[in-house]
C-alpha cells in the first residue's frame, strides 16, 4: 500500500483512488526537532520523559518538573497527533502521539510535527520499506550506538497521496493494529491458561 523506492503508485490501493503520489522530503511535510540533549533531573511527578526504549507505548515511569519543561520544550512541545521517531540506537521507529498530556523526551527521539500529511499515515510511511531504506541510506552506521542527525532526517526522500488516500490508509493500518493487540492479549491469556493447567494436571 506504499510505492516502492523510485515509485509513484503502490502496487495494491483502495478503489476510487488513481492519482500519482508526490514526491517530497520529510521536511516538505512536517516540521522536525530533537529532544534535550542534557539528561535530565527527574522528579516524582510532572511532565513524563521518554526515550527511545519508550517508543512501543510512550509510557514511562521518569518523570521532569513543568518549570523545566516549558524552559527546554518552549518551542517543540508536543501535541496530540504529532509523531515521535526513535534516531539513535534503535532507527526508524514511529509512534503517534495519542495524548494531550505534554511529553517531554530525550534526543534519542525526534518530534515529528505534520504539515501536509495524516499523522497515522505518517507513522505507516515511516514504516514502510522504502522510507525505512531510504533512512537506513543516511544513517551514520559507524557511530555507536548509530544514528541519524536531524539535517539526515529532513532529507529522506519520500511519496505521499492526497490526504484522502491517507485518512484510508493510515485507518486501515490502525484496525490492523488493535486487531493484532486483541489476539495477542488472547494468546497471553490461554499461555497463564497452559502455565495453570500444567501445574494442576501433573504430580508434583
């Protein structure tokens, strides 16, 4: 459902829809930062600081105080509907922003602030092998850990639809998602179910 690298139409697409995508870079459709360089002083409750072993949910248990957030975040706080991509170590991870709750996060994440795209599409562009090619193309592999600067990040090269195409596709992608969430919670649930009836129905 996203073209190829040097591609300008998917091999499979929704019905109605025919138009070439366009070509662009990320910086054409959404404004990037980085987070705080500086590790910062925890507190016991405040504004939730993530990184990138945060990416999977964007929970954590750190936490910053607001006066240092609104001090370090004046100009790249977070949104609802933005995107966070992981930029060190871990390479090319999108999660979207469900929260209005501020986030204040570390500078192994990047704040992607959409322009002229879907934020759920978005994360799904990011996924998609071409986009991740294209990143993996400007990644500093002999950094340790490896790394992509945020001036690398602007320049990835891209193709998007019209914002129908991509309310489509990036709802598509997000049923598929929970769907996969629901039948992992099934099978951890009759895995303790196993565990239980492995205990019960053998001597010890």
């Amino acid at each position: 459902m996203f073209p190829k690298d040097g591609q300008i139409v998917p091999e499979i697409r929704f019905a109605g829809f025919t138009d070439d995508w366009e070509q662009c870079k990320l910086r054409d459709i959404v404004d990037i930062y980085d987070g705080t360089h500086q590790t910062p002083k925890y507190t016991s409750a405040g504004v939730k600081f993530v990184s990138v072993e945060n990416i999977s949910n964007l929970e954590t248990e750190k936490y910053i105080s607001q006066e240092a957030y609104e001090k370090e975040y004046a100009n790249k706080q977070t949104s609802k509907g933005d995107v966070l991509m992981t930029r060190i170590g871990d390479i090319g991870t999108a999660r979207v922003v469900e929260t209005t709750e501020p986030l204040a996060y570390y500078v192994t994440l990047s704040l992607l602030k959409p322009k002229l795209v879907e934020s759920d599409f978005l994360a799904w562009l990011i996924t998609s092998p071409a986009v991740q090619h294209n990143i993996w193309k400007r990644t500093l592999h002999i950094a340790f850990p490896k790394k992509i600067n945020l001036g690398e990040i602007n320049q990835v090269e891209t193709t998007i639809p019209k914002k129908t195409e991509q309310e489509k596709i990036g709802i598509f992608f997000k049923q598929l998602d929970d769907l996969i969430t629901l039948h992992q919670r099934k099978v951890n649930i009759l895995k303790e179910q196993k565990k239980g009836f492995l205990q019960k129905m053998f001597v010890s």
